[in-house]
C-alpha cells in the first residue's frame, strides 16, 4: 500500500523512489496524450515545446515533475471522471499557477470551457496565452470563453493580440474568425467585431472574405456583396471567393452567369463547377447540367456522388444506356447511394422488360428508405409472372425482418391477394394481422371493405363501427358504413346520417358526394340523387359514379342519356367491373 501526504510532508511507500518516479511519469504522459470521451473531460494538451514551458520549483532537475505535481495531476483528474467538474478545473488551475508550465494551463482552460467553470477557464486561458504567446489555440480557447460570457472588449482585445501575432500565417489567422465567433448570439455584434479587429488587414483578401461571411450572417447583403467584391479584387483566382460570392447571389442567371465566367477563366475549379452544376438542376437545365456532371466525373473518376447524379440525369433524359452504366459505377464505388441505384437499375430493366433482372435488383434493395418500394415493385411482377405464392414469401420473410413496416406489408399482400379475387385467403390474412396490430385503422378498413365482398354484413358493420370508434375525426369509417347499408337498401335512414357525418368532415370529397346520391336514390329521392352524384363526377369522373348516374337517369326515364353516359365511359375505362355488370343488367 502506499502512503501519500500533500506537499510539506514525507511520503511513505514500499516500493523505491526510482519505481514511484516512473509510474508518476507514465501517468503524467497518459493524463496529456488521452483523447476526449463522449461525456468524458475535455482533451488534454498536444505535446508542447519545451521552450513554451517555464521552469518552476515543483519540477527536477531533468525538467520531469515531481511526485507532488502528478499526485495532484492524479486528484485533479480523477475528480474530472467523477463529473466533479468545479473542483477538477480549480486543482487543474491551481496546478498551472503553481508549476506555470503551459500544458497544465491548457487542460485548466479545456476542462473549464467544456463544463462551463467560466471564471477559472478564463484564468487558466489568460495563463495559457501568457505562457505560450505564439500557441493560436490558447487565443483561439481565450475567445471561446469571452464569446460564451459575451465579454465584448476583452474578446476584440485578444483576437486583435492573436492576429498581430500570427505573422506571416494571417491569412489562415483571418479565416478562422467567424468559426471562434459563431456561437455568438448577435450577429450584428459579431459583423461589427470582425469589422473593428480586421481594420488594420483590408488589403488582404481573407479580411475582406471573413467581412463578408459575417455581413451574411447578420442578413446584410450590401455589405456582404461589397465586402466579397473587394476580396475578389485583391485575389481574383481565390475559388472559395468566387463560391461564397455564387451562393450569395439570386438563384437562376446571376448566379449561374458569374459561374460561368469564373468556369471561363479557371476550368480547374472543381467546386464552382460542381456548385454551377447543381444550379443548372435547380434551373431544370438538365441537358447542360449532365454536361458538368461528365467533366467533374473525367477529373474525379473515384466520386460515387458524381457518378450517381449523372446517372440520373441520364434518366431524367431518357438514356437509359448511360444511366445504367452510372449507376453500376455507383455501386462498384461502394457509395451509400447504392442502394437507390439498385432501385433505379431495378425501375430501367422493368422498363425494359428484363423483369427476372428488375426483380433481382429489387431484392438486393437493403437501405430503409428505399426497400419497401423495391418490395412492392418486385412483388407486383412476380404477380405478373404467375408467381403469387413467391411474391407471398418475400412479403412475409420481409414483415419478419422489419416490424415497424409490417402493417404495410400486410397491406401490400392484401392488395395482392385481393387482385387475384382471392377474398378468403385476404380474410385469414386479415385476421392474422389484426392479431398483430388490433387498433391498426387501415387494417381494420381493408377487413370490412374485404367483409362487403364476402357479402358478410354483421362483420363488415363489425369492422367499420370499430373503425369510427378509434377515428371519429375521420369521414372514413362514416362513409363506408353508410354505403355499404345503402348498397343494400338496409338501415337507410342510419346510412344517410353516416354519410351526412362523413359529409361534414370531408364536403368536397367525390367519394362520399356519390355516397350521398346513392342513398337518396335508394330512397326514392331522384333529383336530389342525381344533383349529388352529378357533383360528384364533376370532380372525379369515375366509371362506378357514372354506373350511378346512369342508374338514376334510367329510374328517371331518361335512358338515352343513360346509356350515352355508360358508352362513354365504357370506352374511357374499359373492364371496369363495376360499370360492366351494371351496363349488362340493363343493356343484356
């Protein structure tokens, strides 16, 4: 066990003096060498010239602190991993004042500006600076503290100390103004700062640049346009100027005409040409902005994000031969955009009738985002291709592997199902289903809707009155359950008011205009049926609102119009089930 008392007294151990000596340095080394953790103390200082670091009374001879100062190391940080931040940052900072050696000021000033202990980080920073002068992180770490305490005039002060003294390096000095300051509330404080500490900097380029990057900020475009104009005299070839001056500018000509002369003069501009070429889709140009997209892809061949937009731009312009090879370069590139290239070689072969090929990279779709419409797009052909039962177990492995989808996969399968008039088989699915998922509303919708074809109506009411239990905000439940009992000539006066409920949440619906019509007509009021359903088709002509319609005409005398209207639209919606079994009824 070892023994140790604070500085004054002797310290008892049983191991030797060298062996305490060398476990002390390997902590001193580890403690300044370590990284940040997640919620861990901020990180400790680079390793720092030995010329920055004054000698003290607390250090040997060989420059190598002593027990005392990395015990207290010791404390310090070990009171930082329990959280107990005020007290870390005070031993730090004592530590600091005690050795005056600029790596400890550096963890005082860190520690207190991650855990916001203002008023000892600023200490510690003005140490800092003091022991290092040339060190920009000790001004940079300074201002951070005077901009969070929003200390306005010692905060001009150091960055104008910082600035003098970046010598030669006072370009990259200037850009990194508006980073310090951008958690700085008042943009227009931050704008006139930057103003009054590049003054004595305008014939500099990145003066002018940082001026203008803060006249942005602050929504002054004047001095923004003015200020970038200027850097753009002084350093006329400088892209970032001529982007930031691209970004500024209106959407549309002036900003893709300046592009274009800066592209004019320096053809090497990467960044413009990508900007510019992004603006060219925005302006829906997309001929000229493949164009750009082919010369950025020739100097970046590696660039899965090139790749991919002149792929679908080749799609836009229906050139399916360039798109494909795009977007197979897409996913050769190993990009995160691989998955929706998939989905478009799945859309191109599809299109191209390759269906076993779109089917295939249908199924290799893995990305959320885009694996439920590569499932419902591959399991239609399958359908199309006779094979139901395949489409089925795609589906159903699917609904195993994504949970949060599986309502809607059930619904796609119902759909499927229902498509092939396979209406006792969507019942036992449903049934599974809605064990799953009881308070699902669409599933619960596609129950009764499934219940009316089954000719069941003790389940579809079932259905439909659970439906506008859990949705009474909702002109679904109303609508369908007041149709269907007008369909059968049942419970008329119920319907009626359902339908007038669904009418009041929903009046411009045509679904539930011809709703509407249709009960009136079941109960023998003709004109004011054919007013409904007529308002109805205006806004959706439909072939079931004009099978009612027809219906109505017909019960009114007026078969003519009736059969013209049914002609009609027969031939605009042909097959049509609905209309087809009611033209039969009356024209055998």
């Amino acid at each position: 066990m070892v023994t140790i008392v604070l500085a004054g007294s002797t310290v008892a151990r049983k191991s030797n003096a060298m062996s305490l000596r060398s476990t002390f340095l390997l902590l001193f080394t580890f403690l300044f060498a370590q990284t940040v953790q997640a919620n861990g103390p901020p990180a400790a200082a680079s390793t720092v010239d030995s010329s920055r670091i004054s000698p003290t009374a607390d250090a040997s001879a060989d420059g190598v602190p002593t027990a005392q100062v990395l015990y207290q190391l010791l404390l310090a940080e070990i009171a930082a991993q329990r959280g107990q931040w005020g007290l870390a940052t005070a031993a730090y900072l004592d530590l600091a004042k005690t050795t005056r050696d600029a790596r400890i000021a550096h963890r005082a000033a860190e520690m207190g500006l991650h855990s916001k202990q203002y008023a000892n980080g600023i200490e510690a920073g003005r140490l800092w600076l003091e022991l290092a002068p040339n060190d920009p992180a000790a001004s940079v770490v300074l201002a951070s503290f005077y901009v969070a305490t929003q200390k306005t005039d010692e905060l001009s002060v150091v960055l104008q100390k910082s600035l003098t003294a970046a010598g030669p390096e006072i370009g990259p000095a200037l850009l990194r103004l508006n980073r310090v300051l951008a958690r700085y509330n008042d943009k227009t404080a931050v704008m006139q700062l930057i103003e009054q500490v590049t003054v004595p900097y305008l014939n500099i380029a990145e003066a002018r640049f940082v001026r203008a990057q803060a006249a942005a900020n602050a929504k002054d475009g004047l001095r923004t346009q003015a200020e970038i104009d200027q850097a753009l005299a002084l350093k006329p070839d400088w892209e970032m100027a001529a982007l930031f001056k691209f970004q500024q500018l209106p959407s549309g000509a002036p900003a893709l005409t300046f592009a274009e002369d800066f592209l004019a003069r320096h053809a090497e501009a990467k960044d413009m040409r990508l900007a510019y070429a992004r603006g060219l889709v925005a302006a829906k140009r997309y001929t000229e902005a493949r164009q750009e997209f082919r010369r950025l892809r020739a100097v970046l061949p590696e660039s899965a994000d090139i790749a991919y937009a002149v792929g679908v731009l080749a799609l836009q312009l229906n050139d399916a031969t360039e798109a494909e090879a795009q977007l197979k370069e897409v996913i050769a590139l190993g990009d995160g955009r691989a998955d929706s290239a998939r989905f478009y070689l799945g859309q191109i072969a599809e299109f191209d009738q390759r269906v076993e090929e779109a089917i295939r990279w249908y199924r290799e779709v893995s990305d959320d985002e885009q694996r439920l419409s590569a499932l419902l797009r591959g399991t239609q052909l399958l359908v199309g291709l006779d094979r139901l039962d395949e489409a089925r177990e795609w589906l159903t492995a699917a609904r195993a592997e994504a949970s949060a989808d599986a309502p809607r996969l059930y619904l796609a399968e119902i759909q499927l199902l229902r498509d092939k008039q396979r209406y006792d088989d969507v019942q036992q699915l449903i049934a599974k289903a809605l064990v799953r998922f009881p308070e699902n509303t669409d599933l619960i919708y596609e129950a009764g809707l499934n219940a009316e074809r089954l000719g069941d109506v003790a389940l579809l009411e079932k259905h439909f009155r659970h439906l506008i239990a859990l949705k009474p905000d909702s002109p679904q439940g109303y609508n369908a359950l007041g149709y269907s009992f007008a369909d059968r000539a049942i419970k008329l006066n119920e319907a009626e008011q359902l339908i007038d409920k669904a009418m009041a949440l929903a009046p411009d619906d045509h679904y539930i205009l011809d709703s509407k019509g249709w009960v009136l007509f079941r109960m023998g009021r003709l004109s004011e049926a054919l007013e409904f359903l007529r308002r109805a088709y205006a806004k959706n002509a439909e072939p079931e609102i004009a099978a009612h319609i027809g219906e109505v005409l017909w019960a009114m005398g007026e078969r003519s119009e009736a059969e013209a209207l049914w002609r009609a639209a027969d031939k605009a919606h042909p097959g049509n089930g609905e209309l087809a079994a009611t033209i039969k009824r009356f024209l055998p």
